[in-house]
C-alpha cells in the first residue's frame, strides 16, 4: 500500500483525465509461471478512486502474488475473458495464443536486441495488429530507464550469489529468499551473520547494483577502493563497486567516455581480467549486448590464478558478459557449475567448477515487494500519459503501432521480416 507522500505526490502529477480508457491486468501464460503483477490490488483501487470512469479489469490467475480474492475486497472486477479491456497490462512476454488481436500491450517482449527465441512472438503481433509499448524501451530523456524490476533482481542475485558460496565452503548458511514472506523478513533473516574474508566484485552502475549494494550493505560487507582490493586481502569481507570507467578502456587511447562507449563498444578492452585473481565472488550489474567486450573469457578459468568460484549473473544473458553462464537455472535450483577445463555444465559446489547463479526471474522471489515498487513507478511515470493518448516517453518505447514497426525500432526489421 502506498503512504501519505506517495499519494500526495501521485494526486499532484495526475491530473483528471477527461477521456478513460479501460485496463487489464493479464494473467501470465509463460512457463514458467511468473507470479509478479504490474498493478498491486492498493494501487489498482487509488487508481479508480482518483479517476471516476476508469475501469480496471483482473483476468483470474492462480499463481499471482496477490490473490483474486485480494482484489475482489479491493473493489475490483475479475473476469476471465479481459478482451473487453483497452489496454493491456503484463510482465513477461505474452505466449501467441494468448493475444487478443487490435490491442495496445505494455509487457517485457524480450525483442529489443533480435532474440531469436522470439521472433516468432513479434510476428504474431504484427500479424494480429497489436501495438506494443516494451518496458524496457521506456526511459528518461537521459536514457536511464524508466520502470524495471532491477533493483530486487540485484536484491535477490546477491542473496543467491552469498548463499551459494556458502554451499560451496561450509563457512555458513543461508536459507533461501522465497521462504520469506517479504522484504522486511528477509532483512531480520541477516541479524547474526558473519560472513568470512571473502572479496566480492560487484558490477554495474543501475537498479540491478543498486539492489546488489544494499545487500553488501545489509550484510556489512565494507567497501574498498579498486587498488586496495588489487593491492591487498582484508581480516573481513569487502566489495569493490566497478563501473564503466573502472572496467573498459579506449584500444587506441586508454581512456573512457560513457557515451562513446556506448556507441563503440567493440574499439575498447575490458579491464577485469586483472580481478580474477582477486575475486571469490563476482555479482554482476551490467547489462550487455554483443558489441560489449566481456567481463573474461572462459580459457581464463583455466587460469591458475583464477580464484572465482562463485558468479551471480544477475542481469543473466546466457554467454554474454560471464562467458560460463550456460543458460538459465530455475528458482528451484538456481546454482549449477561450470567445468574450467571443459567448460561442460556439471553439478554445483564440486572441485574443479565454478558455480552459477543464474536465474532470468529472481523477482519472482520477492513477488509482492517487487510488485508494488514497478506499480508505484508505472503509475508516476506511464499510466497518466497513455490514458491520455501518449507522449513522448511512450512513442519512444512503442515497438508495433497496429502491427507496424515503428520509426524508433527499424533497425528490427529483418529480424521481424517474414
């Protein structure tokens, strides 16, 4: 539930809105399931109460955070055909049979850098004349992005990450993330832990790292400056935060510029390699694309300094930055390990691998919390101006207009050329 500020300020951004839509909460068809949800049952009714004629359909699901009964007593209308709604609210991608034609959806399409795996999904949306507006394609005019899960992605990786060194030395125990009820649990579940002289990197400079520090800090891993944790081991545990400039440099000049980087990736080295003598735990933030040298490649591991023996991949592109992640493990089992001779998959904790954590929906952990946070931003952020007909912000991120590639996304059209 949101407090008095965040109401104070929501009834200050959103101003009456003359002509309603109508908007459905989806019930998630991926396998496997995702009980995360855009709008929590408090927001959904703030919502009708601030915007007479705004009506708000719940698809029926039983695997949401919130229940149907939750938002039922909160005054909602739950069906289970939600072709009568307008626009349409989700959060992974939207399985074919499930897409109700001529409608505008907002979900994470996972279509931005031409996965193959689909592309099929994209056909099936110009097909059937969908407009699609991506989360992840909503930004900030300085780029940052607008709405995400990042920041309990990185909360949840870097509890992972923790635990499963922990699985791998003996040197103590943590349970896992969802056999707590929420945040504020997982909080008290740290009083007492005592973490041994372990050296931890820490990648990335958004939401992800952001969640990732606030466990170090909630587990009082203290942080050191990159040449001390080159330069030195401590008598307690410490984390170095490495961002763009401490990890890539320019080939021809050595030097580091975020926005060319950005531009030219491929004309800059990767500097970590240099920590992989130092690290036992690497938790990485940073998002990455086939242009962006990796973090090291997998004969390092054959390295006999090569000292990580524990990788959460929390932004989880499979082969990308942390070349042995393999793909994705589940919540259920979320560590496997890597041969550093053979590079073969193998089980967890066992001599001569490294473990992987590397899970593609660890907010799913922390559903209810990381629910209501993206609600709360979506609601600041989007839901004013695309009940009002969209603005700027939401053009940017609209991928299909009634089926049709867009001005902004044309570099997609081969991938979406069929």
């Amino acid at each position: 539930m949101m407090n008095g500020l965040e109401l104070i300020f929501l009834r200050c951004i959103l101003p009456k809105i003359t002509k309603m839509l109508s908007i459905g909460l989806i019930r998630e068809g991926k396998i496997p399931a995702d009980n995360r949800v855009a709008l929590s049952p408090g927001q959904c009714k703030w919502l009708q109460s601030q915007f007479p004629g705004l009506r708000i359909l719940v698809q029926h699901s039983p695997s949401r955070c919130f229940s149907d009964e939750e938002y039922r007593q909160a005054g909602l209308e739950l069906v289970e055909d939600i072709s009568g709604a307008d626009i349409l609210l989700g959060i992974k991608e939207v399985p074919v049979a499930d897409l109700i034609p001529h409608k505008t959806y907002l979900f994470f399409s996972h279509t931005k850098k031409k996965q193959s795996y689909n592309q099929g999904l994209m056909h099936a949306m110009m097909d059937k004349g969908i407009t699609l507006i991506d989360y992840e394609c909503l930004e900030h005019a300085d780029g940052q992005r607008i709405i995400g899960f990042g920041f309990f992605a990185g909360i949840v990786g870097a509890h992972n990450g923790i635990m499963a060194y922990g699985n791998r030395t003996g040197q103590y125990h943590l349970d896992r993330v969802h056999h707590v009820k929420d945040y504020r649990e997982l909080i008290h579940t740290y009083f007492g832990l005592k973490l041994p002289n372990i050296k931890i990197a820490v990648t990335g400079s958004g939401r992800v790292a952001h969640g990732i520090l606030e466990i170090m800090n909630l587990m009082d891993v203290q942080e050191v400056e990159p040449d001390e944790y080159l330069g030195r081991d401590f008598s307690y545990p410490v984390y170095v935060h490495l961002k763009g400039q401490d990890l890539y440099r320019r080939k021809d000049n050595g030097t580091y510029q975020r926005d060319d980087f950005h531009l030219h990736a491929d004309q800059y080295n990767c500097l970590f390699p240099q920590y992989c003598a130092q690290t036992d735990i690497l938790m990485n933030g940073i998002y990455w694309d086939h242009h962006i040298p990796r973090l090291f490649e997998m004969a390092d591991m054959q390295r006999p300094d090569f000292r990580i023996s524990t990788l959460a991949d929390i932004t989880d592109d499979k082969g990308g930055s942390i070349p042995c992640n393999l793909g994705d493990a589940t919540i259920e089992d979320p560590v496997y390990g890597v041969d550093k001779i053979s590079g073969a998959r193998t089980a967890p904790y066992q001599s001569g691998s490294v473990d992987v954590m590397a899970v593609g929906n660890l907010p799913n952990e922390l559903p209810r919390d990381a629910s209501k946070f993206f609600g709360e931003q979506l609601i600041k952020y989007v839901l004013e101006a695309l009940l009002k007909g969209g603005n700027e912000t939401i053009t940017r991120a609209t991928m299909l207009k009634q089926g049709k590639l867009t001005t902004h996304f044309g570099y997609l059209s081969d991938y979406a050329a069929h």
